[in-house]
C-alpha cells in the first residue's frame, strides 16, 4: 500500500471534521474498551499471563531462527512448503507464481494485515487474477476502494447508513437498512466465491514450530471457508509469528481475544497443519506458508526488538486519545495508532512518516493496555531519537528547543532572561489573568487562552524572601 | 516511610520551569507543605530544567547535560520533590536511560532516582501524612496527570488527602485518568488534535458539575484552563498542592486577573 | 526461494549476534518440544464440567441439551429441527451414520456442499473452560461440514469434555499427530463488523447446537 504518512497533518484535521467518522469512531471507542475491561476483570491470573506471554515471545524471539528453521521442517513434514520473502516483492512473486502454477483465476482472502503490506491485491489485480475480501468489514473497504482503518475491525470508518449506501450501489440491490439484512446480503453475495475460487489466502494469528501450524483467530467463518474449499491455500505471513509449542500459543491465545474485543475465545480458532491427508475427503492439495521478513529480522537486532512481542491485537489504539480522535485513515498507511507510529517508520521510512512518532502526548496508556508488555512510548521516542540525529526535525522547533537547552544549561543567564520576559507578560495580562492571543504560540492560542505568568519566577521571589530573612 | 524523630529529612524543591515561570504560588504552597510535614527545606539555584522537552524530543545531549546539571545541584539533599508528575517521573525513572554507556553516571543517577518524589505522593507515601489542617468549601473534581498516573502510580494519593480537607466535595469526571492533550510541544505541534483531546476533557469537567478542577501538573493545569476560559466556562482551576496547602482562597485562579 | 531464505537466517543471527546454535544448544531447545510445558490457567479447578461448559456455550448463543443415550440423538435432534422448518437432509459424521434416524431423514457421509442445510458432527472433545467443541479433520467429518451449511450440531461425549484448553493438546497427541485441521468453535458464526453491532450467522453456521451424551 502506498503510504501517505507524510499527510498525516492534513488528514488528521479533515478526520477531525468528518462527522461520520466521528460518530463511527465514538460507538467504537466504548465498546472495545468496556469488553476488554471487562474480560480482564473476569481472569485473575491476567497479570500471570501478561509475564508469562512476554517470556514466551522474548525466549522464542532469541533463538528465532531454530524456531523458524523448526517450523519449516514440519511444514514439510505434513506436505506444505515454505516460501521466505526479504522483502515485499519476494512474497508478492511468491504468491503470483503459486497461483500462475495452477492457473488460479479466483482467489478468496481472508483478512491478512501482512498482505496489506505487501500490496498483495493490486500485484495479482495486476496478474488478471481476480481477487475476493472475504472478512466482512475487508469486503466492505475492497467494494469502497479503501485502505483498512484499524488491525482488527478494517471498517470501523463506516456508519451503517454509508454501508447500506455501499451495497445498494455495488450489489445492484435494493436498499436495506438493518444489520441483520447487509449481514445476511454479504454472506449470500460471498457463499458463490468461497466454492468457485481457484485459491484461498489467509494470514496467520500464529504460527507453532512444534507441529508446522499456522492459526487463525475469528468469528465469520470466512477464514475457514478461504483455508479449506480452495485446492490451494496459501498463508501470508511473517516471521515474528513464530511460537514454540501448542501450550505456548494457548497462553498467548488467551490474552489476544480477551485485549483485543473482549472474548475470552472467538468463535472460531483454527489450526492448519500441512495439506489434506490421503484419508482426508476435502482440504488443500497444495498448502504454501509464505514468511515475511521486511525489516524485521533488523529490528531483532536493534532497539525495537520489543516490538516484535506485538500480537496485533489492537488494544493499542482502542485506547489512544490520538488514534480516538482521528481514526487509522489519518496514518496513512496499514498499521495505524501506537503500534503503526512504531512500524510505519521502519517498514517505509522514516523521513516519510516523521509525524507518527511525533503525534503523541507520551500518555501512556497504550503501554498500560498492551497485553505484550510493550513498551511503545519509548519506542516512539527511539525514533524521535533517530529523527533528530538525521537532521529530520522542523527547522524552527529543532532551534527553539536548541535555544531553550542552551539557556537551561546556564543557570544564571536563564534565571536571568526568564526573570525578566516573565516579568512583562505578567504585566500585559495583569488585569485578565490570560492571553487569547500569542506570537509563535498560536497553536495554542487559537482555541486556548494562555495563562499569564503570576508575578515575578518563584526563584526570585524565594530569593528576596531569604534575603531578608 | 521516615522516622520522623531522627532529624528533619533535608529536602530539595525541583520548582520545574512552569511553575517557577507561570505560578509560583503552587511553589510557595509546595514549601509549606513540606514545612508543615516537618522537612527542613532548600532551593538549590543551580536549577532550571530537568531535559524532559529534550528529551522527547530526540536530543540526548542537551538531556543529558541538564539531568548531570540537575543531579549535581541536589547533591546535598536526602530527597528531591517536585510539584509535577511529569518532571518527577523524568527525573526518577529516565534520568538511569539517559546514562547506560556511563557506570559513574549512571550510578549518580540511580542514587537520585532513588530520592526523587513527586509532592503528594511524597507526602503521603513517605511522610505519612495524613491529615492538613486545610479547609476548602467547595466541590472540587480531579484529573489524572498521565506521567504521575503512570509512571509513577499516583491516583490514590490526591484523593485521599483531598478528602480530609474540611468542606471540601469530590466529584469525580468520567475518565479523569484520560490525556488532557497537553503532552509537552504535542499542544503546539498538532493543534487540532490537541484541541479536540483538551475540548473532551472539558466536557467531561462540565459533566461533573464540580465548581473547581485540579491536578498535579501545571502543564496539563494551563492547558485546561486555557480551554476553559475560551469556553467562557465558570469553572476555576488550582493546582492540588494550593487548595492542600490552604493557599487557593486568596489568590487568582489559573488564568484568572484580580478581579475574578 | 533459497536465497531469500539463507538471506533471512543471515539477517536473524547477525542481529542475534551469532552463529547458528550448536548442536548442543538445539538439543536444549528441542527438550521443550517433548516437555509440553504447561503455562498459568485460570483456575476453574472447583467448577462442574457440564456447567461451566453449558454457561460460556450458551453466553455466546450455542445451545446445547443432554440425552440419555447415542440413540436418542435423532429424535433430539428432530425435536430440535422443528421450529427451523427445513428440509429433512443432513449431512452426518459417519461415526453416527448408524444411528437408528427417522425414516423421513436422508443422510449422507459425504464433504458438505453449498446447499446442504443441516450437518451433525462428532465431537473430539469439548473444553469447559471457553465453552469450546473441537473437531478434528477426519474422513468421518470432513471439514467443510463444519462451516458451509446453515445448522450444525454436534455430538458430544460427555467423557470427552476437558476442563482447560491445553488437555485437547494431550488428547491430540495420544491419538497421534495434528490432522490437517483442527477447530475449536465456540458458538455460530458471528460478526461486528457493521457498527459494532453482533450479528450472528455471518458466513459459517447460523445455529450451533450440542447435544451432550454419556
């Protein structure tokens, strides 16, 4: 997907004017974070879990390679094949040539954030192979012509009406309006794809070294549907997904439904293990597992390894102020909120997503909520580290908080200046206690009054007081 | 907790650059508190800014010479507090990041770390008070400061001292524990979002119909009330530490003039 | 794609910062395959099976009853269909094809196709702790029984049902490796992707049914 990061200004503020986003976003907001709250109510041994869950990842995360290596051979062993991608167009080339191979005509998707960052539909759009979302909310943004706005739910952005809008359009049916029926329309509009398509590509939630399993986490079915009618099923997916053993995955199992919409399980998990068995009577002839690399085996060895812990469960930006404001469109690119102003920057570049890791308060709740313990607020920072060391920084903030150092670093001559620039604008808003307009602060003062300074600084007035003491 | 009858615990008050600049009222309040607790006090001059705008800005040099500037100038004391969550936080939990590479830095900075507090938690935690001799007739609701919040656990604390000021009503706003969009140059560098984040906040503190709000950050403090005033809204806004320290009456609220 | 692939484990252990692990290091590693090591679960040690099963099941709009005996499955499972008013064909999990059903009631053992309607399972195992059945690809219930028709019910041993999650792994591995499906299903289908809104019967089953048997 092409990134427009670099906007993110622009599309925060038309995010922040677009009523029918703001009403999507407000019942979404609510809902994912009462449920999560309250499932995490309902399991003590939570706190347990969430160690647990790190030690897991980081202990696989430092022998990644035997795991990898492990899971591989399985793979192989159950009669599945694995195809390592370094970068996107490895894995796109992967994928086209697998479906090429067994002149794939249809494909059926389920929801895979991994193929979104490879730009998988448009390559094989482009191979005349036509390619079916079949997860709802992807089947809405793919009729709309639209990037996902949140890992989890891609079409939290849309009312009901804009999707009752959408089908009539697109379906050439009439309009309905209840969610029962556009639910019930989808899935009639769907049933034909699942049967009929050539391939079925699906992500991974996890993947077991164990036993060479790959495993999806929903609720519709579609998943299912994708990974087993099709002769083909390929799995899209990358290399941090890796767990060592059934037992492992189950703990992570329970923390990811639970942080993610508040199910302690979804209604379907699935394990896929190799191709159909010779006794088997349906299943995949061919099962492909293809793993992505694209930067991640970098930040194994740099200091956003602790990224990788993440789980993709969303909890992140369900709690952010900034993403609850704006939505993931603003982003600009596939991973949006917290998690995504981590990636983002190291999966395009920085330069050209500067901004992410510069919206954020350092709140921290996103860190309070991730069930890997990941601590994103540093991980930001990491990059406003590398911001400034490359010189990427806005010329005018950069020297103002330069001047601001230099002066701090000098105690005199601060309290100096500041005395006296304190001194004049206590006295300009003297009598109205504040300012509703300020040079080089109208960020601020076009919607906030500017308090005035009280008097003279505390230092000066402590130090007459102890003066005359 | 301190044995309070070996010698007076020898504090040193970090001012932080807001309120020395905006508010020192909030200092003095901060003084007698401490006082009253029973410290013998000190203001080290060789402070200024503790390096959190550095900081989180990228730049480790300059942080890194204001936390060496900043833990040379509290050598002296047996501890450090700050009327802020957010300077005290950088200063208790980021000051040791800022030295990895530095065994004799970061020595010094696990040592000040160690005696560094944010004012009422301080209080509570390590004095042990429990009482003030405070009143305050009115109701009063309370917003959580992200860095004191967490990075530093304090939630409980402001509540329970507040509730033993005489008169005084506590009306808690939905999500007090929610950003007030303050977040340093995130105010100034994404305005709209800000605005929208603190427009929010404002409307949960109407919500709750309390007369005044507080907090332990002057910082988050300005932010609200600026957008307060410019809503014309009635509500006054204090720093927790005047209103415990009896010294909210007789002075001009947070953006406030004389005659309001 | 084998450059691709030395490439990556290049990647990996340049920036682990070693070579690949000795023969002695995997073999540590190894030791955590066969271990099994099971990690914190809820505690749910004092609860009855059936109980809990029932209560997570039923809270995400599964239903489920007992019978006495395998036998009596068809007639619950008549009763069952009754108010669903649709044709009387199933497609059956071969284990249960002798069962003694109604004469009106076609069954077959076969993969389940867009049409069918009705298909009844056998269960693997079910897990008290989610309200979970799980099922196991097999020639008996192949796997497109469990996803493509409107109903699906699913016979359930009561001997089979298992207290937590990791117990199912156990059982896996005594009847021998990983099929090449294994679901756990908690409830129909479902989706909130419409405004946050539950809608169930998104594109698997619309009904899902456990009848409980000794």
């Amino acid at each position: 997907m092409k990134s427009t990061s670099h906007a993110f200004k622009q599309q925060a503020t038309i995010a922040l004017h677009d009523e029918r986003l703001q009403r999507a976003l407000g019942k979404a907001k609510g809902g994912f974070i009462n449920k999560r709250q309250a499932a995490i109510d309902a399991l003590p041994v939570f706190g347990d879990l969430r160690k647990r869950a790190k030690e897991i990842k980081n202990h696989t995360l430092e022998h990644l390679d035997f795991y990898l290596e492990r899971f591989e051979q399985q793979v192989e062993k159950n009669g599945g094949q694995v195809h390592w991608a370094e970068k996107p167009e490895d894995a796109r080339q992967a994928i086209i040539d697998i479906c090429r191979s067994v002149d794939a005509k249809k494909v059926t998707k389920g929801k895979s954030m991994v193929s979104e960052e490879i730009a998988l539909n448009q390559a094989l759009e482009e191979v005349d192979v036509e390619v079916v979302e079949t997860d709802l909310g992807e089947y809405i943004i793919q009729l709309a012509k639209e990037p996902p706005s949140h890992i989890i739910a891609p079409a939290v952005h849309k009312t009901r009406e804009e999707i009752s809008d959408l089908f009539h359009d697109k379906h050439g049916t009439p309009r309905l309006e209840e969610v029962p029926e556009l639910v019930n329309e989808a899935r009639q509009m769907l049933r034909e794809q699942f049967i009929s398509a050539d391939v079925g590509i699906t992500g991974a939630n996890f993947l077991i070294a164990e036993t060479g399993s790959t495993i999806i986490v929903t609720n519709e079915g579609n998943g299912d549907l994708t990974a087993s009618l099709p002769k083909v099923h390929i799995v899209i997916t990358s290399i941090e997904k890796i767990v060592p053993t059934l037992e492992d995955v189950t703990t992570l199992i329970r923390l990811l439904g639970r942080s993610a919409t508040g199910q302690e399980i979804t209604s379907y998990t699935s394990f896929f293990t190799g191709k159909k068995r010779d006794t088997d009577i349906d299943g995949p002839e061919q099962f492909h597992v293809v793993l992505l690399d694209n930067g991640r085996s970098e930040m194994l060895g740099n200091e956003f390894r602790e990224m990788l812990r993440c789980i993709r469960c969303g909890a992140c930006m369900n709690h952010c102020p900034v993403y609850g404001s704006v939505g993931g469109h603003a982003y600009g690119w596939v991973y949006p909120g917290p998690m995504g102003s981590v990636l983002t920057p190291l999966m395009t570049s920085l330069e050209e997503s500067s901004h992410l890791p510069n919206a954020s308060t350092f709140c921290g709740r996103c860190a309070e909520v991730c069930p890997m313990s990941i601590p994103l607020p540093d991980l930001l920072r990491q990059h406003r580290i590398r911001e400034y060391d490359q010189g990427l920084q806005a010329p005018r903030a950069k020297w103002a908080l330069k001047l601001w150092a230099f002066i701090a670093k000098r105690p005199r001559l601060y309290h100096f200046i500041v005395s006296k620039k304190i001194r004049v604008l206590s006295w300009l808003g003297k009598k109205s206690g504040r300012f509703s307009y300020m040079p080089f602060a109208t960020g601020w003062t076009k919607s906030r009054d500017l308090p005035a300074p009280q008097g003279e600084t505390f230092l000066s007035a402590w130090k007459k007081q102890q003066g005359d003491v | 907790m301190i044995n309070k009858s070996k010698n007076p615990p020898y504090v040193g008050l970090f001012i932080t650059c807001l309120v020395d600049s905006f508010r020192p009222n909030i200092g003095f309040a901060t003084v007698k508190l401490l006082e009253q607790a029973g410290c013998k006090l000190g203001v080290p001059e060789q402070q200024t800014c503790c390096g959190q705008p550095a900081f989180n800005s990228g730049d480790l040099e300059d942080s890194r010479a204001l936390a060496r500037q900043t833990i040379d100038a509290f050598a002296e004391f047996d501890y450090v507090v700050a009327p802020s969550g957010s300077c005290a936080s950088m200063m208790k939990k980021h000051y040791v990041e800022l030295f990895e590479e530095d065994t004799k830095w970061k020595q010094k900075a696990e040592q000040f770390s160690a005696k560094c507090f944010e004012l009422v938690s301080f209080l509570t935690d390590v004095l042990g008070v429990e009482d003030l001799a405070a009143d305050f007739n009115h109701s009063v609701t309370y917003h959580d400061s992200c860095s004191g919040l967490r990075e530093l656990g304090v939630q409980e604390q402001p509540r329970q001292l507040l509730s033993k000021i005489q008169g005084l009503t506590l009306k808690e706003m939905k999500e007090p524990y929610v950003c007030c969009g303050f977040g340093g140059t995130f105010c100034v560098k994404f305005p709209d979002i800000s605005t929208r984040m603190v427009s929010d906040k404002v409307e949960n503190i109407q919500q709750s119909q309390a007369e005044i709000l507080l907090a332990g950050d002057l910082g988050c403090l300005m932010n609200m009330a600026g957008r307060l005033k410019r809503l014309d809204s009635p509500v006054k806004v204090y720093h927790v530490a005047e209103v415990l320290a009896g010294m909210a009456e007789n002075t001009p609220a947070i953006g406030e003039g004389e005659k309001e | 794609m084998s450059k691709a692939r030395q490439a990556v484990l290049k990647n990996l252990r340049s920036s682990l910062q070693r070579d690949a692990l000795s023969s002695d290091a995997t073999a540590q590693l190894e030791s955590r395959f066969t271990q099994h090591t099971v990690h914190e679960q809820p505690d749910l040690s004092h609860l009855d099976l059936l109980e809990r099963f029932t209560e997570k099941l039923t809270a995400l709009a599964g239903t489920i009853e007992s019978v006495d005996s395998l036998v009596d499955v068809p007639t619950a499972i008549e009763a069952f269909l009754k108010p669903h008013d649709l044709v009387s064909a199933a497609v059956v999990d071969k284990r249960l094809i002798d069962l003694p059903w109604a004469t009106g009631f076609e069954v077959s053992c076969r993969g389940a196709q867009g049409a069918d309607k009705i298909s009844i399972s056998l269960a693997f195992a079910g897990i008290a702790e989610t309200g979970t059945i799980t099922l196991l690809s097999c020639a008996e219930n192949p796997v497109t029984m469990n996803f493509l028709p409107d109903i699906h019910i699913v016979v359930l041993h009561k001997q089979d049902l298992l207290l937590h999650i990791e117990q199912v792994w156990a059982k896996v591995r005594e009847a021998g490796a990983m099929p090449r499906t294994v679901n756990f299903i908690t409830g129909p289908s479902r989706t909130a992707d419409i405004e946050q809104t539950i809608q169930l019967g998104a594109h698997g089953p619309r009904f899902f049914h456990v009848i409980v048997v000794p």
